[in-house]
C-alpha cells in the first residue's frame, strides 16, 4: 500500500499509523499466515447495511501468488445477506482482484475508489 500511497503523493507514515490505530478492532481482524509466517491482515466489519472489507494488507513479497484470492473467497463466504463495501486507493493492482469478485464502483474521488458488492 504505501507504493500507492507514494505515487498519489500521499503517503506520511504517521498518518498511516493513526488511520490503523483509530479503525483497528482486533474482533473483526484475522491475521494472515503462509508457510507458518505473518503474511497480512483483514478486516471485515459489520455494518447497518451489511460489512466494510479493511485493512486488507498482504505482504508485497507474497502478492500475484493467488493468496489474496483464497483470503477473499474466504472472508466473502463467511458474510450473510447484505453488502460488502471497501475503499482502493486509485490506480491499484488490487482493484482488479475486487472486480473479479463482483465489487464494481460506487463512488471515486482523486485518492480513493468506493465499491460495493452485492
């Protein structure tokens, strides 16, 4: 993330630090682990509409390898009726992996895509 943080220009690592401190709830995280290491997190929260998908972080060694695939269809299967939203920074890689499970655009600005699922 912080290479797309980079490229919009945006990246500060003490803002990145507060935004995770402030939204962190370790009730709705799950760590992510290959081969017996950290690889990630996720977040799924509930939400009056249904769930927000956050903190999806995967280490960039391990990205393009389908791990974010198997982390997705799992963390989507466990959510019931409603929808699921997320926010992608613009321009990344990551948001083609949404796409292919049916996020499609809900609102844009310069730094951020919105998208919904269901």
């Amino acid at each position: 993330m912080r290479a797309d943080l980079e490229r919009l220009g945006r990246y500060d690592p003490d803002r990145v630090r507060q935004r995770l401190r402030d939204a962190f709830r370790p009730e709705h995280t799950e760590v992510i682990v290959v081969d017996g290491a950290f690889a990630g997190c996720v977040a799924l929260r509930p939400a009056d509409d249904g769930h927000w998908l956050e903190h999806f972080y995967l280490d960039p060694a391990l990205q393009g390898r389908g791990i974010g695939t198997v982390v997705l269809r799992r963390v989507l299967a466990g959510v019931g009726g409603g929808s699921v939203r997320l926010d992608v920074l613009q321009g990344s890689p990551a948001r083609r992996l949404y796409e292919r499970f049916g996020f499609v655009p809900d609102s844009e600005d310069a730094v951020d895509v919105f998208m919904v699922r269901g």
